[in-house]
C-alpha cells in the first residue's frame, strides 16, 4: 500500500479539530498505530543540552538490565543512534523516498539497526526543510515497526526528539509516550526551554496517556537554578549528570560511556544510568507540575 506523502498528511492535519489547545493545527495519532505493550519515553530539552547522548545511555542501561531496547531518533539530523551504530544510518524517510513510498517493498533491515548491547536503532528523519511535518515522520516510522511486527518484542522504546517543542509534529512523539522526560542544564535558556516543554507534555496528556516523568540534570555541576525552578513549579529530578570530559570525548569516538575506559568519576556516571533505567523501568510517579508565564521565569531565574 502507498504511503501518503508528507505534503498530503500535513494538509489532511490542517482539517483536524481542535483537540490538544487553543488554536491547535496538530498531526494526530491513527488509533491502529498505538505502540502496545512497551515502555515508552519521549526525551525532550533545548538544542544542544546532550539529549541523544542521554538517550543512547539510557538505551544501552536498559539493555545492560536486560531489557529489549528500541532508541527512535526524530531529528533531520539523524544523529540520535551515531554512538550505539557508529555510523549515521539511513533514515525512514530516505528509505521511503527509494521506494517511492511504496512502504510494501521495505524489510526491516532497511531501516531497522542493531547498535551496542543489541540496542535497535531507527533514525526518523525529517521532510525537506520548509516542506512538510516532523509529525508525519514519527507516523510513518511507528506504522512501519507495526506492520513489521518489531513492536511485539521490545520492552522499552525511547524517542529522542529534537530541541525546543515549538510545533505539534515535533510534539508527535508525546502521542505514544508513557512518560515525557526532559533534559535540562542548570541555566535559564535550559530551564525556559523546559518551561514549554512542561506546558506542551500538559497539553498532550489531555487527550493521550503520556505524562510528566521528570528532568535529567545534565552538564551541570551544581543544581541549585533547577532545584528552584522544580520547587517552585512542581517538577522533579530524575538523575544528575556532572560536566565530565570523558562524557563528550565519548561522542566524539563514537562510543557509549559503557564502552570507555574505566575511571571513578566514569563508574559513577554509569552507575546513575543504571539506576535512572531501573527507577524509570519500575515506574515512576506522573508529576502535576504547572508552568510557569515567561515573566515569572525571569523573576525566579533571570536578574540573580
């Protein structure tokens, strides 16, 4: 069957109702094209701030507790996997694009690939730029797992989605998701980032099952800024990951912190991701946390 192209889905979105707040023009969720019975996480947070090298981690802990593990990137940058595969592999668009949309004519090794600790990786992609909706990527990417049938043996499936939310495609993700989990430093463009991150994940859980999980604290020594912001607003740290050398040297050879020459300090990190995956994968409490207006941001964060 020919799958529609992103120029057609991003019209036929127009005409949908109003479903996830004011003024909303979303691309929404087929009801056939629930994920089932895995857990899933959807990690959000401002451009930049390690959220493909949390995700992989994350990914290769919950492998290393035993759990089947699926890691979809939703960045035209294609580089969520770049540490788990050693490679940018190709992305679903790419592959549909060679087929001409014909989704029929695909395998799963097409798309599909096996990273470190047999984490399984897909790169979403993205439309060209200024021409369709990141929405429709993460569609047609869960509807060819579905009708592959590699949805029914994973326990865990994590969308690494990327930047900032700032349109409904982008916020797909959040459709499928159990838990949205946020990846912030502790500065303000993080924390304002998180901000509408919260407000997006809210405005999701209206209509979907996915709740607030949380923030990782990421490259960042102290927490002070965060730990404000999440009393002030009800949010809660999951993890905490310090400014280490070695956790950007590891991207840079292409590796997990699982595959790195051992050190304390890299014992340390490693042993906060396991227990993140194991905090994560018994079940963690939907937070009601509440945003806050732009102003009272920089009341809180922004004049210290």
């Amino acid at each position: 069957m020919r799958i529609e192209t992103p120029h057609a889905a991003l019209h036929r979105g127009r005409t949908a109702s109003h479903l996830d707040g004011e003024g909303s023009v979303q691309v929404h969720l087929d009801p056939n094209m629930t994920i089932g019975t895995a857990k899933v996480f959807s990690v959000y947070g401002k451009g930049g701030i390690g959220k493909s090298t949390t995700s992989s981690n994350l990914s290769v802990a919950f492998s290393k507790l035993g759990k089947r593990v699926l890691q979809i990137g939703c960045d035209p940058k294609h580089d969520s996997t770049f540490t788990l595969t050693k490679s940018l592999i190709p992305t679903v668009i790419d592959v549909l694009e060679s087929v001409q949309f014909h989704a029929e004519e695909l395998r799963p090794e097409d798309f599909v690939f096996q990273g470190y600790n047999g984490v399984m990786c897909v790169e979403a992609g993205g439309p060209p730029a200024g021409t369709g909706c990141g929405g429709y990527v993460v569609g047609q990417t869960v509807k060819l797992l579905k009708e592959h049938h590699l949805l029914e043996e994973t326990d865990v499936v994590i969308f690494d989605v990327l930047g900032d939310v700032v349109c409904g495609g982008f916020a797909a993700p959040l459709q499928h998701a159990d838990r949205g989990i946020i990846v912030a430093a502790n500065d303000f463009d993080s924390i304002f980032a998180m901000n509408r991150i919260i407000a997006a994940i809210k405005a999701k859980s209206k209509n979907y099952d996915v709740r607030l999980g949380g923030v990782i604290v990421n490259r960042s020594d102290d927490t002070d800024q965060i730990d404000k912001f999440n009393a002030a607003t009800g949010m809660k740290s999951l993890a905490h990951f310090p400014n280490l050398d070695v956790i950007r040297r590891s991207r840079l050879k292409k590796a997990t912190l699982f595959e790195m020459d051992s050190t304390p300090e890299l014992e340390a990190v490693k042993l906060e991701y396991l227990r993140l995956a194991a905090s994560l994968w018994a079940g963690t409490p939907a937070l009601e946390a509440s945003p806050m207006k732009d102003r009272d941001i920089f009341d809180l964060l922004g004049f210290d």
